[in-house]
C-alpha cells in the first residue's frame, strides 16, 4: 500500500499538467478520451484523476465522476482535492445531505481552511437552511474578513433569504477586493432591480457594460429596467366561443392598459375595456374605464383600481408576502354602496415547500360571490415535480381540493360538496426572442370533470394564446387571444 500510494503522489505530473490545460481551453471530452486511455494504461497520477473527474463532472457525467475521487481515496482516505472534489460533485448532483457530511468531514480534519467553510456554507444555502449557511459563513468571514469569494457568497445567502440590502452590502465589500468583477456588479445590479430601485439598477448595468459591452446579462438586464422606467403599454385583443346545452356565444373584448411608475414602490395605471358579446336571442355591449393605484413595499403591496362606464367595477387587493406564506384579500364587483370599498370579499391563505424535488403547494381559500351572495371554501393541494430543467421546463402535476359552496342561487346549484382530483402537465420552451408554452389537465369530481388546455407562443412584444375548456357534459368554452406589450418614451 505504501508503494501504491507513493507512486501515486510522486509520478511525473507533465500529462496532468497538459490535461489542465486542455480543460483551460474547455476540450472537456478530449480530456476525457485522454485522460482515460492514459490511465488505462496503469498510470497513477492524481493529477491526470483529478483532470478526468473534473471533465466528467462539467460535462454532467456525475456518478463518473465520483468513481474517480473515490478511487483516490482509497488510497489516501484524507486526501483533500479528492475529498473537495467529491463534496462538489455530490452537490451538484442534488445529493447535499451526502456533500455536507463529506464537508464535516473535511473539518475536522483541516478545520478552517477556507474551502471548507465556503463549502458548508453553500451547501447548507441549497439546501434551504439559510440560517445554517449564515452561521458557517460568519465564520468564514471571521477568520478570512477580506476574502472576495466568501464575502460574494454572504451576498448570495442574504439574497436567497430575501435580505437583498443585505446582500447588496456584501457585494460590495467584495467588490471593493475585486473592483473590476463584472460578476459582482451584475449581482448588484439585479439586487436593485429586485428592490423595484430602477435608477440605481441601471447604473450597474451600464457600468458592467463599460467593461464588457458585449456581456449578455447585462445587456438583458438593461433593456429589462429601462423599459420599466417609462409607460408600459399594453393592447390585448380576444375572441371566445362558448357553447352550453342551449345558447352559443360569441365574445370579443378589447383591453387598453397603460402603466407607469411614478416612484419607487408607486405604480398608477390606467385600462380601457370594450366588451361585446352575441347570444343566440341577444347582443350587449358594454366599456369602462378604470384608472388604478398600486402601491408595493416589502412585504405588502396594496392595489385599487375603481372603474367608470356602462358598469362600475372596483378591484382591489392586499397582499402581504411572508418567506414561505401568503395573505391575501381581493374583491371584483359591481359597487353599490360606498361601504363596499372596504369589504374584504376573498381571502387566501397558502404555502409552498421543496420536498425530495417534489414542490408541494396548500392552502385554504374563502370567498364571496358578490353578485349571487354566495360563499366558497376551498382546501387544496398540488404536487409538482420537474422531470426535465432548462432550456426546456417539463412539469407533471397533481392536485386535490376539496370545496364547498353556500346559499347558490336556486337558479345555478343547491348547496354542494365535492372532491376534486386534476393530473396534468406543462411544457416551456425559451428561444432567442420569444417561448412557446403549452399545457393539458384532466380533472376528475362529483359532478362532471373537465378538460382544459392552453397554449401560448410569445415573439418579441407579440403573443397569441389559444385556451380551451370542456365538461363532459355538453358545454365548452373556445378562447383565441393576441397582444402586444411596449414601452413608450416621451
């Protein structure tokens, strides 16, 4: 064993040396092809291992990789590279209660070199324990105070929490190490863009681009807060067919929206509506106008939006926004009396969680159907499970609800309770300049299920969705939508 392990640690490193090159000029397969025959050959150099299992891992071929840096500790058990190498692996791989493990062991043995702590750190960050990776972290930076790379992570970790000052603060002590670190910037920017602090996001990303003037994200990120710094406006065009047991109706609509904001967390907005249905034995028309107010800061956004016209309409919403939870309270009626205005009238109560890479999301729902004094109550859950990442998003889903429904209109439903069960599906793709987006579900319940599918393909400004919607009694419903969506200057 101890020749084995010496000739291991002590054989010439000149084709691992040329192997790192290589991966220098990302010939990540030649590499492999390389790296591979040459240690068939019974060669033992831990740097030409150390080359292959990188190159297998950056190229997503993980188990391959692992084998490698198991391989050599079995002849060192202790040896760092490997060790570091393999906690990685096993995180990028999804397997973080594995990398932290191989992370405290590394501790013990090395204690507080720096690697490590950066390493627990990150970890514990993709696993959701923020408050683990704040702990590992503060220790990092007690013993390493100057370091780039660890003050760029307590950036991410106060981020991933939703403390974006916080994580501008770090940043920028980490930028004052590296003041030419595009990276950085970026990440500053997209803090302050998050923020809705426009002027001082498009500061960064102008600086990145002094730099770098070709670096996509900013570029991207430029094109994206400076159209939020002027009107946006929007026309929206849609015709549906909807089919029952008796009538046939045909609806067109035409939507007008302008936004802009006025301040930082002040939004006003202004809609044009031109809605004109055809039934077999009627037509009607009928337009409002509806200029509305938002105002948005963390975590509470509150929105009013009273409309004028052929029907007055009020729409309104509170929102109050917790790390994993969600309060909120909206009400879209015709207004009668002006005691209406601060009725709460749909109240709901969710959470969503990661659990083995399924994303399981509950919650109860009230509310009141305003024109028939009607109640709801609904508990629901859906599990979600991406099967395949980006560039392509492909999600099965599953969800469950039950429902209640009071004092319906003898003229609709009696009073009822149902379970409701939905399978289904959803498909994204991203290309240069727009997406395609498609989706199906079948829901199973009491009384009849349903079908429904939509699809969507967006081009610059430009989208044009197709929806449908069927009982298995005779009624569907046939929606064929179009917009645009621009920002104008003056």
């Amino acid at each position: 064993m101890f020749v084995f392990l010496l000739a291991l640690t002590i054989t010439s490193n000149q084709t691992g040396d040329r192997l790192w090159k290589m991966i220098d000029m990302g010939k990540y397969w030649e590499v492999i092809d390389t790296a591979s025959k040459y240690l068939k050959e019974g060669k033992l150099d831990k740097q030409a291992m150390l080359a292959l299992a990188y190159a297998y891992r950056v190229e997503g071929e993980f188990d391959s990789a692992i084998a490698i840096y198991k391989r050599i500790l079995v002849v060192n058990p202790d040896d760092f590279d490997a060790l570091d190498g393999l906690a990685f692996t096993l995180s990028w791989q999804g397997d973080l209660d594995s990398s932290v493990r191989v992370y405290k062991k590394m501790f013990k043995l090395f204690k507080n070199k720096k690697d490590v702590l950066i390493g627990l750190a990150r970890t514990y960050g993709w696993m959701g324990k923020l408050e683990e990776a704040k702990r590992w972290i503060r220790i990092a930076l007690e013993k390493y105070p100057d370091s780039p790379d660890i003050l760029e992570l307590c950036g991410d970790i106060y981020t991933w929490d939703g403390k974006l000052a916080e994580g501008i603060r770090c940043y920028r002590k980490a930028l004052n190490k590296a003041p030419r670190n595009v990276d950085l910037m970026i990440k500053i920017a997209q803090n302050y863009e998050w923020e809705n602090d426009v002027n001082k996001a498009i500061w960064w990303y102008r600086k990145v681009l002094q730099i770098d003037p070709a670096n996509s994200k900013a570029r991207n990120g430029l094109k994206r807060v400076t159209k939020l710094k002027y009107p946006a406006l929007s026309i929206k065009y849609s015709h549906a067919k909807e089919v029952d047991s008796t009538t046939i109706t045909y609806w067109n609509n035409m939507n007008l929206f302008v936004h802009y904001r006025l301040l930082k967390h002040l939004t006003v907005s202004i809609r044009m509506i031109l809605d004109h249905s055809i039934k077999s034995d009627s037509v009607s028309t009928r337009t409002y106008f509806q200029p509305g107010i938002s105002l948005s800061y963390h975590p509470f956004r509150l929105t009013v939006a009273p409309g004028f016209g052929s029907t007055s309409l009020l729409y309104s919403s509170l929102i109050f926004k917790l790390p994993a939870f969600k309060v909120k309270g909206k009400y879209l009626d015709e207004i009668l009396e002006p005691i209406e205005l601060i009725k709460i009238k749909h109240v709901e109560l969710s959470s969503e969680l990661d659990v083995f890479n399924f994303k399981i999301k509950g919650g109860y729902d009230y509310g009141e159907i305003p024109y028939d004094d009607n109640r709801r109550k609904m508990v629901d859950f859906s599990i979600e499970r991406k099967i395949i990442e980006n560039p392509v998003v492909i999600k099965f889903i599953y969800s469950y609800g039950y429902k209640n429904y009071e004092n319906w209109s003898p003229n609709y439903y009696s009073p009822s309770d149902f379970y409701q069960h939905s399978i289904g599906g959803m498909f994204f793709k991203s290309f240069r300049q727009g997406y395609l987006y498609f989706d199906v579900s079948k829901s199973f319940y009491g009384s009849p299920g349903t079908f429904s599918s939509s699809a969507e393909l967006g081009f610059k400004s430009l989208y044009v969705s197709v929806s449908v919607f069927k009982t298995t009694e005779n009624y569907e419903y046939i929606s064929i939508n179009t917009g645009l969506t621009t920002r104008i200057s003056f």
